[in-house]
C-alpha cells in the first residue's frame, strides 16, 4: 500500500477538529482527495489510485476559529484567486 501523499499544512493552518465534517477541510479543485490527518508538521491526504505529482494547493479549513487565532494575517479570496491580505486584530485573544 503507498503512503498517504503530504501536504505542508500542519495543524497551525488546518485545525484538527472534524466533529461536523468527515475530514480536515476541501482541497479547492480536488473533491476526490480528502485531508485525512494533520499533525505538528504536515497533513496527509488520502486520494483515488493514479500518478501523484508535486503541486501548489489551496486549502480551506473546516473549523476556522483556531486557524485565525494562530495568524497575523489572512488572504481574502473570491473565485478562486486572492483579493486582498487582512490583519487578524485579535489574535491570541480567545478564552
């Protein structure tokens, strides 16, 4: 059996909560993959047989909350493509 591919998106981008969801968030343009564990480092990603190759994704997390309390920033984005960069004014400040 081969290893789950990997995805740089450790548990600081996607929050490891999936109590409402089957996995850790959506694969933008991927429905077949699934981010099925994230740890410190990286999450793993669980995809249909077939060539696997080196790209670039973009990943939207289910749970949100912790994800933003852990940043300086986020990028806004519309149909897919980045509009703007916002600062996180509360940072750090969630009971």
């Amino acid at each position: 059996m081969p290893e789950a591919p990997l995805i740089d998106t450790p548990a600081l981008v996607i929050d490891r909560d999936v109590a409402r969801a089957q996995d850790h968030g959506l694969i933008v343009g991927h429905p077949e993959a699934a981010i099925v564990r994230v740890i410190e480092e990286q999450g793993m990603v669980e995809l249909p047989a077939g060539p696997r190759r080196r790209r670039v994704v973009q990943v939207v997390p289910n749970h949100v909350c912790p994800v933003v309390n852990l940043h300086d920033g986020v990028t806004v984005s519309r149909g897919g493509q980045p509009r703007e960069r916002r600062v996180v004014a509360a940072r750090g400040r969630s009971s």
